[in-house]
C-alpha cells in the first residue's frame, strides 16, 4: 500500500527535555475504523564541550588528571575511552551510575622532553 503526499497528515510534537538521555513515548491515535500506536524514542545529547589539559612533568615522571564525568541522564552509562597521543594512559572503559559523577584517570607519562 502507498500513499500519496494529500493521504499524509502532519502530527507535529514538540518536545522539551531537562536533561541528556534517552526518552521513549507512545502515541496512540484512534478514529472509528481504526487504531494505530507509534512508539518514539528520542536520544538527547549535551552540547559538545571542548577543554584543554596542560601536563607539566618532568621526563620519565608520570602526573594524573582526575576528569569528572557528570551522569544527568535517565541511565547508567558505559562509556569507551580512546586516547591518542603518545604517553597518554586511563582505563579503556569508564561506568558512570544514574545521577552520579565518576572520576576518569588520564595519565600522561612522558618518554623523553617534550
């Protein structure tokens, strides 16, 4: 069954979220010959952030920078770390519970002055 552009009727939804995460809902749409329900998920990003991290250390010494990581979300996160850079070291894999701030240990340990 197709249909054409005059079949379709706009829905429109507005939605305003608190906080990142991920919000389901259903729509239940009824008429006397028909019943319809639309399950909708929307995933909400924070807005990209960019920081910068200076390290002074003597060769050879390794210094650690506790980063936070603020869960404001409706779930717990499991998030994957991938650094690049030569000397730099943190866990490859971070949890962070459901409204809870959890420590990221990036550490930088120089093999020569740089």
């Amino acid at each position: 069954l197709f249909l054409d552009r005059s079949d379709a009727v706009e829905l429109p939804i507005k939605f305003i979220p608190q906080y990142a995460g991920c919000y389901r809902c259903q729509i239940l749409l009824k008429s006397s010959c028909d019943v319809r329900v639309y399950e909708i998920e929307c995933v909400v990003n924070t807005d990209h952030a960019e920081a910068e991290l200076e390290f002074l250390t003597p060769a050879y010494q390794a210094v650690i920078q506790d980063i936070p990581i603020s869960n404001m979300s409706s779930q717990n996160w499991q998030l994957e770390a991938i650094l690049e850079g030569q000397g730099f070291y943190g866990p490859p894999v971070i949890n962070v519970g459901l409204g809870e701030t959890a420590l990221y240990p990036l550490m930088f340990k120089p093999i020569a002055e740089c």
